[in-house]
C-alpha cells in the first residue's frame, strides 16, 4: 500500500511540475521591450562610424527625482520604444560622472564649479542647465539642441519625430507642434515648448 501511495505522489509532483514549466498561455506578459540604451561614449563614437545615425542623449543625475519620472513614464511607452530604437542611437549620461569623456578628439573633464561633465556643458552650447536635459543631435553629431526639462510621451513623440523624420529641414518647430496629433499618447498631455534655435 505504501508503495503504490508512493508511486501515485511521485506520478502527481512530476505531472505538477511539467504542467508549472509550461509556457505561458497566449496574451501572457512576454519579455517587457525597453530602448536600447548606450552607455558611454566611447561605445557610441564607434557604433556613429560603423552605421551613422541621429542621437539622443538622456542626461540625468543619480538624485534627479524628475528624471526618474520620466524613465518611468515616458521611457515605457511601447511606441516610443520602437520609433528611438529604430531610429536614433540612444545614450544615458549621468551629468555628474567624473570620468574622462573622449569625444571628436577633445578630452571633457568633470568642472567642480558647475558640478556638471565638461561634455555637458560643451552640448549645452552656454544654455542653463537643468535636468532631466534631452540632447538630440543629427547624423555624426551635427548640431546638438537640448530640450530641458521632463517630458511626456506626447512632447516627446513631438521632438523625436520632428528629428527623426527630417522635419527641421522644411519647418519651423512651432508650427509642427501646432498641428502635431499624437498616435503615441492618450492625447490628454500639454503642447511642448520649442526647442531653443527652431
């Protein structure tokens, strides 16, 4: 009898753990999608002259609440995700690394004074500094335009279609944000403000 208990209690935990080990059933939560992320320079130095294309750099700090918002809200969104990984090469930098950044030839040091990279403040172009800071800036690093502050997806479907699509070479920002409609977003988010030199 203790036996035939025993092989009715192994048949049943290895049926129980096969039937656990299936995959999930269709509409399950497959592996969350998330934008390709550089993380140094260097690496994105060398990936602009195997195949160059547009860039956007996330500038953040390790104690920039806002920042944190925006990888949570905005960063998420599944179509943003595909339109930069498709389209731009995307960078985190933390403003406050004291690394030495190598970028086209020029060494950036960290600058105690504005607590800030001296990389960032060479793309800053002399603008005032905040954060979260949006760089973006075309094919072989042609001219960078920061766009401050956090962003929703809406304002930044705006900004990375506007680069992404070419639009600055045949209209003004201002009135591309005006008669932009969303496809990315509920719809319900405030116009973005125009990025400083369009």
């Amino acid at each position: 009898m203790k036996r035939a208990l025993l092989f009715v209690f192994a048949i049943y935990a290895t049926a129980a753990t096969a039937f656990a080990k299936k995959d999930p059933p269709p509409g399950g939560n497959p592996e969350k999608e998330e934008i390709h992320w550089i993380s140094s320079i260097d690496e994105l130095q060398r990936k602009m002259q195997q195949a160059p294309k547009k860039v956007i750099i996330d500038v953040y700090t390790s104690w920039c609440g806002w920042c944190k918002k925006m990888d949570a809200d905005t960063y998420t969104n599944p179509s943003l995700i595909k339109y930069v990984n498709n389209n731009y090469y995307a960078v985190k930098f933390d403003a406050e690394t004291r690394d030495t950044i190598h970028f086209q030839g020029k060494d950036f040091y960290f600058a105690p004074q504005y607590k800030t990279n001296g990389f960032i403040l060479e793309m800053m172009k002399g603008q005032q500094l905040s954060y979260p800071q949006t760089i973006f800036m075309l094919e072989n690093f042609q001219s960078p335009t920061p766009i401050p502050g956090y962003r929703t997806v809406k304002e930044m479907e705006t900004f990375l279609t506007y680069f992404g699509d070419n639009v600055f070479r045949r209209q003004p920002f201002d009135k591309y944000s005006q008669g932009f409609t969303s496809h990315w977003s509920n719809g319900n988010e405030k116009a973005p403000t125009p990025p400083p030199g369009h």
